[in-house]
C-alpha cells in the first residue's frame, strides 16, 4: 500500500543519546542545527551553575546565533539544599539575555511550561521569518515572476488558503 491509503500509520518516539569521553564531538554533534536550547544546572550545586558559562560557550560556537536558550535551574523540590540564590541565577538570565525558569524532574513543577516557553518562542520567529517570506518576488528562469501573497491580501479576496501563488 502506498502513500496515503485508508491504513491507520503508527507514529515512533525514539530516544537516542551520545556517550563518550570528553573531547570526543559529542556537544557539536548535539547542537548543531538546533533551534532551541534549555541549559540546565542543579540549584543545589554551585559548580553546575558555575559551568553554565561553559556550556553557552559552547551552544553559541557551534550553533546559529537565533537559537532560543533558556536558562534552567532544576531540583526546586531541594529548596532547603539551594546554593545559588535566586537573584544569582536571574543576574546570569538577564546579563546573558536567557529566559529563566525553576524546575523539578522529580515532580514535574515547571518542566512543560519550560519546553512549552522555548517551543512557542521559536514557533514565533519560525512564523514571522515565514511570513516575510510572503512579501518577497522572484523571478523565474523563464522571465516571469511568483508573488506569493500575504495572508492579509488572501483575507481581502476572501481566499482561505494561506499562500497563493500567482504565475
């Protein structure tokens, strides 16, 4: 059967991870080609948020420049064990233009709405960068010229499609 037939499809969710030594590949592997990236440190211990210089370093050398990054502090269910305080880690946030947010992987507090923040705000740009795109006119090999029109000059001429293409 091919493509498109009456078959219900499966969908898959694979984790696949890298391992390795230290100075192996393994981080530019990782990053490269990301859109979005949460740095995460444990609030309950100093050198992990000590690292998190280190660990932007790295995103930002192997990585394009728009990558949406969100600073993370996990293990907010430790907060009797906290040892950096809070006004630390927004300082970091703000002087590295991170967006910041607590979290727990022990019980859940905050872990979607981190995800959710850095997949709408890349969602947001992805879109605008689409929507610009609808502006633009190009010519064809043969002389001619595509407009794709707005979404806004669809809704005047009552299209519902998003993109029309005129030849």
């Amino acid at each position: 059967m091919g493509y498109g037939d009456d078959e219900k499809s499966e969908a898959y969710l694979f984790k696949v991870v890298f391992i390795g030594d230290s100075a192996v590949g393994k981080s530019s592997l990782l990053v490269s080609g990301a859109v979005g990236a949460l740095v995460v440190y444990d609030i309950s211990r100093r050198s992990t948020f000590e690292n998190v210089s280190k660990w932007l370093e790295k995103l930002r050398m192997h990585s394009d420049a728009s990558v949406v990054t969100m600073l993370v502090g996990n293990k907010c269910d430790l907060h009797n064990a906290e040892d950096i305080p809070t006004e630390e880690d927004k300082a970091l946030s703000e002087r590295e233009n991170l967006v910041f947010i607590e979290t727990s992987a022990l019980d859940a507090t905050n872990v979607n709405k981190a995800v959710q923040t850095v997949v709408k705000e890349i969602y947001r740009i992805v879109s605008k960068k689409v929507i610009s795109a609808y502006s633009v006119q190009k010519e064809d090999a043969l002389g001619g010229s595509i407009r794709l029109k707005s979404e806004a000059e669809q809704h005047d001429l009552g299209q519902r499609d998003l993109v029309a293409v005129e030849f």
